[in-house]
C-alpha cells in the first residue's frame, strides 16, 4: 500500500501531549554532552529550519532501503538538518525534575549511529494500523523504545525547553506513557 512506511523514507514525527500539541521532533542547538551533535527538543511546526525536523528512517537489522518498516524493528533516526543532523541518541541522565517523573536518559543526536551500545537504536511499536499486518503506516500512532543497556526507556516530551523556539524538552522514560500522552508520535511523510 502506499502509506506504508519504508526504509529511506523520510518523515516528521509529532509528539502527542495535550491532544497533539507536543510540537514536532527537532534538532535546536548544538549538544554539550560529550559525543553529541545537536540537542533536541520539539517545536511548533515540521520545519522550524530547513530539515531541523525531518527524520530518515534507517534499518539497524540490516533490512534494505525500500522495505517496509514492521511494528516491533529496529531503527535508527538521522535527522538532516545541514545534510546531516546526526542520529537521535540518548546521551547522559535525565535532570532532576524529569527523574522525579520516571525519566531515564537525556536526548540529543550523535555523528554516530551507535556512539555506545545501543544509544542510537529505537524499536517502533505502532499502537495499531489499517490493515493489521503488522507493517507501520503513515499517520500511525507510535512509541520509541531505545535499547541502550537493553533497556533505555521511551522517547517522550518532559518539561520546557530552553532551545530558541522549541517547545519541550526530551529524555527517555521508564514508562511508555507516562502522562498525558507525552510517549506517543504520530509518523507524518515528509514533503520531498
């Protein structure tokens, strides 16, 4: 089906606090943990900067690009911004206030797919698609589980940011959906 979400392709993802308002995953500054690229926070729009919002999705199992992506794979998410934003990452502990609320590990993109084990690879769980085959679609509603140590927490908005523009800050959460659907992405196409 046409909707179905390949390898390549290249999406925005919108977070789902307060009935969709969480803003849109986004590279926003550069990182100051070590090995880091840029931070990472959401904004109000896909493109608050030309690609700063945009993510390819790339297989970690080794599946060729043009393969659909199946809820339960391994991922891994460059951004491209400037060509190249780096992949999202967990990187450092949660601040003290996101601890407070089950937070896990801090957010950010690295040059490198994997800059320690497992820190740079996702796997997708979709809620449900249309039809259930278990394949991931376009408009689907999806969480992000980082396997760092096997067990690096959900990806989720948690607190303001500080990043110019942005919205909220992100970490990694030991539950995944901890309030008011902050765990939850909703998977848009990106316009090419």
């Amino acid at each position: 089906m046409a909707n179905e979400l390949k390898y390549g392709d290249q999406i925005h993802l919108q977070n789902g606090y307060n009935g969709w308002q969480g803003g849109y995953l986004d590279t926003n500054g550069h990182s100051t943990a070590s090995g880091g690229k840029y931070q990472v926070s959401t904004t109000g729009t896909p493109s608050r900067a030309k690609g700063t919002g945009t993510w390819e999705v790339l297989s970690a199992s080794g599946k060729a690009a043009g393969q659909p992506v199946v809820s339960g794979d391994v991922v891994y998410l460059r951004n491209l911004y400037g060509g190249d934003g780096g992949y999202l990452d967990t990187n450092g502990h949660a601040s003290d206030p996101q601890k407070a609320a089950g937070a896990r590990y801090d957010v950010s993109t690295s040059e490198a797919r994997d800059r320690a084990t497992g820190t740079g690879r996702w796997r997708i769980f979709a809620q449900t698609s249309s039809p259930a085959d278990q394949k991931v679609r376009v408009g689907d509603i999806v969480h992000l589980w980082n396997l760092y140590g096997d067990n690096g927490g959900f990806l989720e908005t948690n607190h303001t940011t500080t990043a110019s523009g942005g919205k909220y800050d992100l970490c990694t959460n030991a539950y995944f959906n901890r309030s008011s659907d902050v765990g939850l992405w909703k998977i848009h196409k990106a316009q090419a």
